[in-house]
C-alpha cells in the first residue's frame, strides 16, 4: 500500500500541564484540595489551634512556671513582664513572664485560664445553638404548614426582644457561671440558624434525589438524616465557625459589663474588667486579653470564609 493508516501514525497529543478536575470528583474531595492551597485559611487554622492547646495546657505551664491564676500577693502587684524570675519570701523562684496584675496574680496563668472559659463558652455555646437550629430547620423546611408557621412565630418573637435586655433579666435571676452562660446563649442563639437551614431545606426537598427517595418508601426521617443533612454539611461548618467568634465576643461583652462570668473564674471578658482603671500602671492587662480575643476571632472568621470558598461549587480551581 502507498499510504499507511492514518490511526497507526497518528501523534499522541499532550496533556496540557497543570492540574485537572477528576470526572465525578465529590464536592467534598474538590474542597478539600482547595483548602491544602488556601494558605491564609491554613494559618489561620494553626493559629487556633495553637491557642487552643495552650490554653488546654494551662495547668501544667503555670506549675512548670511556679504561678496561679488565683493566689494573690500583694508584695508584687503590677509586676512588669519579664523573663527574670521574681524570688519570693519562701526563695523559689516564680517566672512571671507576663507580670501580675493589681492583686498580684501571673497575668500569664490567667490568660490562659480565660481562654479555657471563653473557648468552652464560645464553642459549647455555638454546638448547643447549632444542634437545635439545625434540627428545627429541617424540620421546619420539609415539613412546612403548622409546623413552620409556629416556629417562624417563636423566632420572630424572641428576634423582636432586645437581646441585651433578655441577657439583662436572666442575669438578674440567675448566678452568672460558665455553665449558666453556654445554656444561656445557646438556648437564645439558635433562631439565625433555623431560618439559614430551614430556606436551604425548602430548596433541597424538591430536588430530584429526594424525590426519588420518596418514591421508593423513605421515611421522612430517614430522608432529612441521610438525604438532606449531609448536603447541608458545608453550611452547618461555615455557621459554626463564624458562631464560635461572635459568641467570643459576647462573653466578653458581658463580662465588661458584669453580666457574665464573674470571679473567681477567669475569662478574657472579665480580665478586662479592672484592666481599663490600671491602664497606666500596667498596660499589658487591656493588651494581651484583647489581643486573645481579637486573634481567636479574626481566625475563626477567616476559616469559615474559607470553608464557604472551598464548598463553592461554581469557583474556578
């Protein structure tokens, strides 16, 4: 033959470089991939977390420094930070590395004991608010009529009280603790989320997966368990995140005004309570507490923004 087969001496064309979506690739793969490249989100999860165990080990850096968060001394009250350690009557040497506020107790054992509060105010406070949120507004969205009526009702009658005025009668009747604060947010706090998860419920009920899940004999629980709620993971994420950071705040806007958690316990809230009266002998005092407060919260907001880009599913790799 004169000619040969075209197939046979084809080239083989390149594959541009760079890397390509898998076919079929889950949404969840997709954001995980963005996520490794997000460098600004990474930080900020480092950041957190970083905060997060020392203050979890607070215990034994305070014991390893020779330091309390509540022993006060009133030979040492406004002690400058430093890296020398300060030699007590008793001749062991106490390193106060953040120095001591107008009591005399380490600034730095109190740092992180608030963070220990204020975390466990922000994060069991935003869980508890998220768990009835997200349930009502499941609820709520698939089943609608009486149902969604009646709890729209709630959610507009509790939004249409000042929430500062709420927190003020609860805090008139009941003592102010740690605990009391995370049932007292949480049980207010959840009114946004239910009508974030109700709306996207109301969209993801007429879609065809649940439709044909209805078809076949679904219960309706079975269909909001395994059908509606994992497509509602990336908003149930970006909710928590951005929740942990303004209930943060709350507290700490609560213990300023002595509406929230009280001594003995320490939190960032209340260590700036006093600090505003000693701003001249000791600065350090509004700094670092308001620093922590700041940090935690500026991470947690740049990690649900990222979240939200990473779950986009119309962004461009």
């Amino acid at each position: 033959m004169s000619t040969t087969s075209t197939t046979a001496n084809a080239v083989p064309k390149l594959e541009p470089q760079g890397k390509k979506r898998e076919v079929g690739e889950s949404l969840s793969r997709m954001a995980g991939r963005r996520l490794k490249r997000d460098k600004l989100t990474l930080a900020a999860i480092g950041l957190l977390a970083f905060i997060t165990i020392l203050c979890l080990l607070a215990q034994p850096i305070s014991s390893a420094l020779n330091v309390s968060y509540s022993k006060t001394n009133a030979s040492i009250t406004f002690l400058t930070p430093s890296l020398t350690p300060y030699i007590g009557a008793d001749g062991v040497p106490q390193f106060h590395i953040l120095g001591t506020d107008d009591l005399g107790r380490d600034h730095l054992s109190r740092l992180l004991f608030g963070g220990q509060v204020s975390l466990a105010v922000g994060f069991l406070a935003a869980i508890l608010s998220l768990s009835i949120g997200v349930s009502l507004g499941i609820i709520c969205g698939y089943y609608g009529g009486l149902i969604d009526d009646g709890t729209n009702w709630i959610i507009s009658t509790l939004n249409s009280i000042p929430s500062l005025f709420l927190l003020l009668i609860i805090a008139a009747v009941l003592q102010p603790s740690p605990t009391t604060l995370i049932l007292v947010l949480g049980l207010i706090g959840w009114t946004g989320t239910t009508r974030l998860v109700r709306g996207e419920t109301l969209s993801l009920r007429e879609r065809e997966f649940v439709v044909s899940a209805r078809a076949i004999g679904a219960s309706p629980f079975r269909i909001m368990l395994s059908h509606i709620l994992p497509n509602l993971f990336s908003v149930i994420v970006i909710t928590l995140a951005i929740d942990i950071g303004a209930l943060i705040l709350t507290e700490a806007g609560l213990s300023f005004l002595g509406l929230g958690i009280k001594e003995p316990f320490p939190s960032w809230g209340n260590m700036l309570v006093k600090s505003q009266e000693y701003f001249t002998l000791g600065p350090y005092l509004v700094i670092m507490p308001g620093l922590m407060i700041f940090l935690t919260v500026l991470c947690l907001y740049v990690i649900g923004d990222g979240i939200r880009d990473a779950f986009d599913p119309t962004a461009k790799d």
